[in-house]
C-alpha cells in the first residue's frame, strides 16, 4: 500500500480497509481481517477511474492494472452514464442545486475521457480530442483566443491544417462563444428579474 497517495488512503480509510489487508492481499499472503469483496472491487475500481481522471491513458492504465481496454473504456463511460443519472436526479429536488452547477463538468470529462483544459475547445463543433490538444499546445485555449484568431496564424501554428478547416474552427467557436454570451445574458436577466 506504499503505492497509494494521501487521497487513496483516505479512500481506503473510508471503506474500512488497512493499508496492512490490503499489502498482504497483494502479496497473496493470508490475511485475518475480511473485507466484503464488493468493497474491494469498488476499491480497484475507484483507483483506475482515478487514475484515468488523472489524465493517464487508457493503454498506460490497462497495461498498470493488466486489465483489458475495453474492459477500462466499459467502466469509464459506465461511471459517465451513472453521473448523468445523479444529474437528473438532482434536477427534481431544488435542494440539490449545487450539484446541477457541478456535474455537467464532471460529465462532459468523463463522457470525452479527457483533461479540463480541452473541454471547452471540445464543445466546439467538429472538434475532436486531437485537434483540440493541438489548439492548447498552440496556445488557443480559450473560445474566446480561438474565435479572435487570425486563420493565417492558426494554420501556421498547427502544423498541415487546410485553410478550409481553419475557417469552420474559427467560425465555430465565434458561433459558440456568442451562444454561451448570450445564455449568460439570459440568466443574468433571470436573477434580476
């Protein structure tokens, strides 16, 4: 258990294992205290999705846990459709409002398996994880840089992106960002209101 950090302890803490169960089990040694094998597996289970929150690979994770990919990808969207779940569940009670303005977040990451920082440009139309990795090593990481960009500069700083695409990114994100202005405009109408 010396592998685990301080918040997979608290984790583990939380579930009622000892580091010590849990070294001797991965030892294979036999082990006096009995720990629901439900638990255990929630456990497991709680560390890769961690460590895929941590923006690791799917291939780096399976490859750690020896577990196949599929089976990872499986839990990953398995773990999405669950937080969607609690999002409408939410909706219905008023007292649960912070969790509305909290999950989307956690949703949307889990649903494109990628970190924070490419979230928004992925919400644009027609961009997919890759490009929009490109955009943020770019420096384009904000609607906002993206739909005041010059399409010469963008195709400079992107290495082969047609003139073309260039163009629909640049006009996508505009699109985008006057949207989410004008949703923001709306909501601030409704508080005043």
């Amino acid at each position: 258990a010396q592998f685990l950090n301080d918040d997979e302890k608290l984790v583990l803490g939380y579930l009622g294992i000892t580091e010590e169960f849990l070294g001797k089990k991965a030892s294979q040694y036999v082990v006096k205290q009995t720990v629901d094998t439900r638990t255990l597996t929630r456990f497991y289970v709680t560390l890769i999705l961690y460590d895929l929150w941590k923006n690791n690979s799917i291939y780096d994770v399976a490859r750690y846990w020896q577990i196949p990919r599929g089976t990872i990808q499986y839990l990953y969207s398995q773990a999405g459709q669950c937080a969607t779940s609690i999002l409408y569940f939410t909706k219905v009670f008023d007292n649960l409002w912070p969790y509305q303005d909290l999950l989307p977040t956690f949703i949307r990451r889990l649903t494109f398996c990628t970190s924070l920082e490419i979230l928004p440009l992925m919400e644009i139309h027609g961009i997919k994880q890759g490009r929009a990795l490109q955009l943020a090593r770019a420096g384009y990481k904000t609607l906002k840089s993206l739909a005041r960009a010059n399409v010469n500069e963008l195709m400079k700083d992107i290495p082969h992106l047609p003139h073309k695409v260039a163009l629909t990114i640049i006009k996508n994100a505009a699109i985008l960002l006057k949207q989410q202005i004008e949703d923001l405009k709306d909501q601030a109408a409704e508080l005043e209101g």
